[in-house]
C-alpha cells in the first residue's frame, strides 16, 4: 500500500502508463490528504481504476469515503496529493479545464435571474456561438428534457426535479464526451428521482457519453451504471469492482422489480453493508 505523502515533500515522478484502446479514464495509485487543526487525515488511499469509453460506471461507498473528492480530482478541480489522473491517456492538472469533460454538481446552481432556456444556453454564450444555432440547440434541448412551455420561466417557479433537468441540459448541451456526475439527484424525492433516472438514461442510450457517477444510494448506481466501483470507509480505497449486467434499454420503475436486481443488490448490500457498520464504529 502507499504511504501518506509528506508534508513538503515534493511528489516522485510517475511513471509512464502505456496506452489502452478504449480507455478514457485513468486513475492511478490516487492519494488525497487534507490538513486540519487537529493534523493531517487521508481522504482517499492508493485508488486505481479505469472507464472506457461509453461505459456508465458509478462510484459507490458511504458518506466521507472520499467518492466527491475522487471526482473533482479528475474533473481538475482539487489537486491531488499523490498518483495520476489520465484522460484521453493526457494527464489531468489542477485548474486547467478540459472542454472533453462536463460536470453536474449536487445542487442545480442556476441562475435565478435567467429563464430555463437562459441558463441552457449559457455555455453556449460564454463559447460565443451564434444567436441562431443557439437558439436551435436550446430549443431542442428543452424539449430533450421535457420541458416544453417552460422555457421562458426562471428557476424559482420550477419544482426541484425541473430544475435538474435544466442543470443537466445546460452541461449536455456542449456536447462534452465525459460527463462526471456528482449525486446530482440526491436532493429529490424518490418519484422524482426516477423521472431523473429515466431522463437520464434516454439521454445516454442516445448519446453514449462516457459517465463517472457519485452516489451512496446502490439502487441508483444499479439503475443507472454498467459497472459499480465500491469504496471502503474512509480512508477510501477500492474494495470491489461489480459488473452490472442488467439489459439495457432499462425502467427504472419495472427494473426494481426484477430477479437480477434483486440478486445484486443483495449481493453489493453485503458488502457495502461492512463499510457502513465501520463508518458508525468509527
């Protein structure tokens, strides 16, 4: 196992990752440690693992086990304290964007002062496309969402379902070709939530995007994922790796149902189940 980088130590360089076809992800021997008052804690622990391209892959574990640190390490948006991030075998730096990649946070994050295909939009205004093919883009993607007869209202007059699908129609509209997910439906209601699950996957059968997806929540990722990447207890570490064999296209309603949904879940549980009884002993 690796060891905690020092304090002011300056990191080794990494050795050279041959390329794998197919491979759009890659993270290596990730280390992340954070300082507090109280000394210094290891968040994530020597994690390795890869996505290829057009795979669905969530990653799964109890709350505090470092699943949102891992995913803004790769988005760029924290630097890491050891290890390697490879996209496109290109290795991720803090603070750079990478116009690959798009990312759906927690929280939708609109802004309350533009209407629904105001904020849709607002990438493509940033990116100074034309008003017209704007205009076109928008407009099909208020459909793509559901959202038919809303787009000229502001944010505050949408339920909280709503208003996700406009904060993941504003990333998709860019057309990125990894999207990272941060437990984008964890605020919803059970209902809602599946209308999400089933927008969501509409929206990748169509697309195929490659997808990194946080969640704690094992009837989701096995909803959603072709691959569910267990974590430990913090410190985080990869403890299993599930194939999620289920057939696709999928209902997020019916498939609950299932027998295979049923066998998985009880099968992921077992193990996700020791992680969350060290989380409350600890």
């Amino acid at each position: 196992m690796m060891s905690s980088p020092v304090p002011g130590l300056a990191l080794a360089p990494q050795a050279e990752s041959p390329a794998i076809p197919g491979r759009r992800i890659a993270v290596q021997g990730l280390m992340k440690c954070f300082s507090t008052g109280s000394g210094q804690f290891t968040a994530v622990d020597n994690v390795s693992f890869d996505v290829r391209q057009g795979e669905f892959v969530a990653l799964l574990g109890p709350s505090g086990c470092g699943k949102s640190t891992i995913l803004n390490m790769v988005a760029g948006l924290l630097p890491r304290s050891g290890g390697r991030i490879l996209i496109d075998d290109d290795e991720v730096e803090p603070g750079k964007v990478n116009r690959k990649v798009g990312y759906v946070f927690q929280r939708d994050t609109l802004f309350p002062w533009r209407t629904v295909e105001q904020n849709i939009g607002y990438g493509l205004e940033i990116a100074g496309v034309a008003k017209a093919e704007r205009g076109e883009r928008v407009a099909k993607a208020v459909d793509r969402a559901g959202l038919t007869g809303f787009a000229q209202t502001f944010p505050r007059m949408l339920s909280g379902g709503m208003r996700q699908r406009v904060a993941l129609m504003r990333t998709l509209i860019l057309e990125p070709e990894i999207l990272l997910m941060d437990e984008p439906f964890g605020a919803l209601d059970t209902h809602t939530k599946l209308e999400m699950h089933k927008t969501l996957l509409e929206i990748w059968e169509r697309e195929r995007q490659t997808v990194l997806f946080v969640t704690h929540d094992l009837g989701e990722a096995l909803t959603l994922a072709s691959r569910i990447i267990l974590l430990s207890a913090r410190p985080g570490r990869l403890k299993e790796d599930f194939d999620v064999a289920i057939p696709r296209p999928r209902d997020p309603v019916g498939l609950r149902e299932t027998a295979e949904f049923g066998r998985l879940y009880s099968h992921i549980w077992h193990s996700l189940g020791e992680e969350f009884r060290r989380t409350r002993a600890d």
